[in-house]
C-alpha cells in the first residue's frame, strides 16, 4: 500500500489531530488525552484517539489493529505472524522492550487520511513500536506529552531514587526490575542505548506538565529528539472538581449510607490506580504515619478518624485510631463526591510527574497533605493549600496529620486556599487553550520550514 502523503493545511491551520495512547479510558493519561481529544471535537476539528485498548464506544476512538481504512492482509501471513511471536517471546525472555508491533509505522493511514498533527501520551503499555517514531516526525509534527519518564529510561515508568538514566550516564545494573513496566532480566543498559538511537533521528514536540519533568527530559536521552518544548500543567475539569456542600457530599456516600461513616467522622481521602497496591504510591509510609497517629480526648471535641483510599481492591481495616476503607474504583463524579465530602486529602507517594488526584483534590477544596517529590511542590504549593512532608518519612507525616487532626476548624479555610490556587492554575480549559494554541504555532512552523526547504531544493 502506498503511503499517504500530509496535505498542506495553510500557515498555523489545522484541520485533523491523532490521539495516541495506550487506551481511551483508565487513570490520569487516559484523563488527560481523552479531554484534548475531546475538546478539539468540540471546536469542530477532525479530532481522532488511536489506542492499543479501546474502552469506551466512542466511533471516533480506533484500535490499531481494527482499522476499516487499513488492509491489514500485509501482516496476516503464517510466517510472518510466526515470526512475531518469536520475536515477542524473545524480547520477554531476554528483558527487552516490545517494540514488534507492525501496526504503528502506518499510523498515518489507519483514520482514512494523514492527520495535520500527531500527539502521543503514553507509548508504553504493549501497543506501539518506538522506532516508528523517526519515520512519523519527518511527516508530520509529533507532540508528545510526558505523562511518565518510561522514554527515557532503560525499562521503569518512574525511576525512583536512580539516576543511571540519564543522557551521559546510561542505564544498566538496574536496581529494581520489578517496577512497572516490569521486565524478567537486566537489559536496560540495551533498552536505553535502543531509544537512544531511536530519539536521536527524531524530531518531536514535547510538552510537560511540570518544569521538574522538562527538566529531566533536557537531562535524558529524549533531549536530541526535542525540536521544541512547552510547559503545560495538566488540566482539571472545574465543572466536575469543585467545592460543595459537605455535609450533603457526606450523606451521600456509600459509606455513610451503610452506616460504616458516621457522619460527624473526620474524614481523610487518598487515591491511586490500583489504590494501596500502586508500587509508585507509597502506602507503606501511609500506613505506618497512620500507626503513630493518636486520637484527640473527647472533650476536646475529637471525631472519629475515618480514611477512604480510592483504587485497587474494596475492604476495611483498622490501622492506629483510623478505620481505613478501600473502596475501589469511582468514576469521575463518584470521586468528586468523595473529594468534597473529605475533609483532608493524603498523599504519600514515591514519584509523579504532576499529581492529577492532587490537583483534582485542591479543586475540590481539601487541603493537601504531599509527600515531596519531584514536581509535587508545584502542585501542593505551601500557603496555598498544599502542606509538603519529606518522603518515606513516617513521623514527619503522623505529625504533620496529628497537628491537622487536632485542629479541624483551620481546614476549611485551607481548603479555600486550594480551591483558589486550583481555579486560577489547573484548569482544563487553559491546558486545553495552551495545547491547541501550540499545534497552530508548530504547524506554521513546519510548513514554513519546509516551504524553505523546497525552495532552496528547486534553486539548486
């Protein structure tokens, strides 16, 4: 099949844009990719989502490998079948990284026609083979969000406490195998001269949510790779995230209704995919601050301490003085009931990026207790509703959630202070405006540079 050729949209217009991600619907990338996607439907472009695991019914949200405008009979021999499945055998038996997916150097075609911009998310999740990337971003401008830091290490989403990744240094000797994406045998050190091969012939857009995350792209292997970067917090939905009225957020809780939260309950919230089995949270020091907690005496008032954890498996348990509920997974508006019928939100974490939930919670109105880690201080900024706690430090949590707990009339006005920053800061509307304000300047510079790059060809 020949393949298609990108279409001149004019100076900084645009008219078609591919979502890339492991899948439509999940936790914060999901979120993230399907609000752009989604946003630039509604502006009346010609807005698509490309994903390796479609969730959703959306029409416009395309499997890679069921495509009605792709001929996929190319790959649907018995030998070459075969031989993919050898090479993925090997590439899980050796600790490689799976790039044998066939499916992505003709990304361009499988919408019917070439988009005028291409913006990546999560390239890791087992759909998407990396070296289709030089190929692409000679075509057409490639964005590429950086929700994790998997581009630019020898194997790990986040590599916590490890340094090896970056661009003069070199992963290799990996200290820990296990973090997602796990693999079986050390060959980071292969892993990560592979993409560094693969970013050096690339050319791509990068965009972060934090200057911490820009920062460590500029100190890592994608840094030859990028043609230009943007700073863009990630956005939250305002009309789904918002202070409310607690009180009647409390009655409706499931929890409340069973009789399991009482109503008067100091109430804690913390959240992460796979709640306190996510190896990147870090529900071990989590669970040993709550430990030293103490109950405040009765007649000083004291409520009884209650603690939802949203995401992984549903349970309740007693840990210290705090009755501990996992409650499982909450859509969008379950969650933001949960958020404003909280009176706190807890963050114990190892890494991010950004700190979506943190965000989400601060729109909400909860103040936010925030390990500090990597970019979190520009989330749960100090005097605006964020409080900072060392990481890994379990004292230095129980205190600072003792000192909360034993003065429960400051945190509305704390929670305020959040909701303010969140408004004016994190609002999906502004990280929307930005991103698409940026393909138009990116797409006027493409045409412009390869207008130039044609004229100079036709007077040689």
């Amino acid at each position: 099949m020949k393949p298609a050729r990108p279409v001149d949209p004019g100076a900084g217009a645009f008219r078609k844009i591919l979502t890339v991600n492991t899948a439509d619907q999940g936790g914060g990338a999901e979120r993230l990719a399907w609000q752009i996607f989604e946003a630039c439907a509604a502006r009346g472009l010609d807005s698509w989502f490309l994903v390796g695991d479609k969730k959703s019914s959306h029409d416009r949200v395309m499997p890679f490998y069921l495509s009605p405008f792709f001929d996929y009979r190319l790959f649907a021999g018995a030998w070459t079948q075969r031989r993919q499945r050898t090479l993925k055998w090997l590439c899980r038996r050796t600790g490689l990284d799976d790039f044998e997916f066939p499916y992505s150097r003709p990304l361009l075609e499988l919408t019917g026609s070439v988009p005028d911009v291409v913006h990546c998310h999560n390239l890791h999740g087992g759909y998407f083979d990396l070296r289709a990337l030089p190929w692409l971003s000679r075509r057409v401008p490639v964005f590429l969000t950086l929700q994790d830091a998997w581009t630019a290490t020898g194997h790990c989403a986040f590599p916590i406490e490890c340094e090896r990744w970056q661009r003069h240094v070199g992963c290799g000797r990996c200290p820990d195998l296990s973090l997602p994406p796990a693999v079986e045998r050390d060959a980071t050190a292969l892993n990560w001269w592979r993409k560094a091969r693969i970013f050096e012939k690339s050319r791509l857009y990068i965009i972060g949510a934090s200057r911490w995350s820009l920062d460590l792209a500029q100190r890592s292997i994608l840094a030859p790779a990028m043609a230009d970067s943007r700073l863009i917090p990630n956005g939250v939905d305002l009309s789904v995230f918002h202070p409310g009225d607690r009180a009647a957020a409390r009655a409706d809780l499931p929890l409340a209704q069973s009789g399991a939260l009482p109503l008067h309950a100091l109430l804690m919230v913390s959240v992460a995919h796979a709640g306190a089995g996510n190896p990147f949270k870090d529900w071990p020091t989590l669970r040993a601050a709550l430990e030293r907690l103490t109950q405040p005496p009765a007649e000083a008032g004291s409520r009884p301490l209650h603690l939802a954890v949203i995401g992984g498996a549903v349970s309740t348990e007693r840990i210290g003085p705090v009755t501990v509920h996992h409650v499982g997974y909450h859509p969008h508006a379950e969650l933001a009931g949960y958020y404003r019928a909280a009176d706190l939100f807890v963050h114990a974490t190892r890494a991010e990026t950004f700190g979506l939930v943190i965000a989400e919670a601060m729109a909400s109105g909860l103040p936010a207790v925030v390990s500090n880690v990597g970019p979190t201080p520009e989330v749960a900024v100090p005097g605006q509703g964020g409080i900072l706690v060392p990481p890994r430090d379990p004292d230095a949590l129980a205190q600072q959630l003792q000192a909360l707990i034993a003065t429960p009339e400051a945190l509305p006005a704390l929670g305020e202070l959040a909701a303010q920053y969140a408004r004016s800061h994190f609002d999906a509307r502004q990280m929307v405006d930005a991103t698409i304000d940026y393909y138009s300047e990116v797409v006027a510079q493409w045409w412009e540079q390869r207008g130039d790059y044609v004229s100079r060809a036709l007077h040689i």
